[in-house]
C-alpha cells in the first residue's frame, strides 16, 4: 500500500517544484483539483464533478500559457483517456494570439522536461497513429526546459519558455496555431 501511495504524490511533487521553480515576475495560478464524489473507480470523476480545463496557468505579458503538467518514469508518455480529454478540452477553447496550450512533460528517469503544445502533440498523434510519445520525439517537437536536482526534489528554467530570445521557437508555434 505504501508504495502506491508514493507513487501518486509523484505528480503532486512535480507540480510543487513548477511552482516554486516560477519566479516572481511571472504570474502562476494553479487552479484547485476538483474532489471525486461518487466515482466507482479511483481517478474516475462522477457527473457532478467539475473539471478544469488544464492545471495551471503562468502569464507574463504579453504570454499566456494554458498548462497540463504531466510527469513519467520512463522514456515515454503514454497517452491515457484523461489526457485525450485534456486535449479535447483545449481544443474548445479555442486560439487566441499570444496564448499558448501546452503540456509540460516530465521524464524523471531521463531528467528531461520538455513544453510541447496541443498543436504540435495533436499532429504527431495523427501524423504517426501512436498513443504515446517517446522522450526523443518531444525533444523534436517541443521546447526543452532546463531543470537541476536540488537534494530530491527540482527546480526549472520556467523563464525560458517566455524568453523569446532564447527560444525562438516559441514565435514558430504560435505562428503554426494561427
């Protein structure tokens, strides 16, 4: 029983070091997980539940990304329900300029994180047909966030998400979403 309840502070631990990895000029807003009322399964919402439509949200003008923290031990994320509901969720809200959609996705064995957006993972699911993605194939499609390993837990680079200087790549996605 212990070890599964580790297991499931796992994502929690991930989306406190975000958020203390955010520095102060740099808006974050993690918005408050819904309780499960009268779910049959664990991790399964009743109707009356309500959903949020990602994790969290940091804004620094003129940016606003949308976000769905995500966290894995091995080399690839598999794709489960509740993420495609993510993405579908996304998908609804629509595009605005300067507002990305993303996942941050965390590979703890390979100490990599990376930001990709719903854009970028919606057209590799459909290029390639698959249900999951590999550490490398984020690494192609998404903007690697530098982290360091404090004594257990770490702190990344969430500033060069914003910095666009730094990561040209940010102007690139939102050209592609408009």
């Amino acid at each position: 029983m212990q070890k599964v309840v580790n297991k499931m502070n796992v994502g929690k631990r991930f989306e406190a070091d975000i958020k203390a990895s955010v520095p102060q000029n740099i808006l974050f807003y993690r918005f408050k997980d819904s309780a499960n009322f009268g779910g049959a399964n664990a991790g399964e919402f009743s109707r009356f539940t309500p959903r949020n439509v990602c994790d969290c949200f940091m804004f620094k003008a003129p940016y606003l990304y949308l976000l769905e923290l995500k966290t894995t031990q091995g080399k690839t994320y598999s794709l489960n329900k509740s993420a495609y509901n993510q993405l579908e969720s996304f998908k609804k809200l629509g595009d605005f300029e300067n507002s990305v959609k993303a996942f941050i996705i965390n590979f703890r064995e390979l100490e990599k994180t990376y930001l990709v957006t719903t854009h970028e993972l919606e057209k590799f699911l459909l290029r390639t047909g698959k249900k999951s993605i590999k550490a490398i194939e984020c690494a192609e499609i998404g903007i690697l966030i530098n982290q360091k390993k404090l004594r257990t837990n770490y702190r990344y680079e969430i500033e060069d998400i914003f910095n666009l200087d730094k990561e040209h790549q940010v102007l690139k996605l939102f050209k592609e979403n408009y």
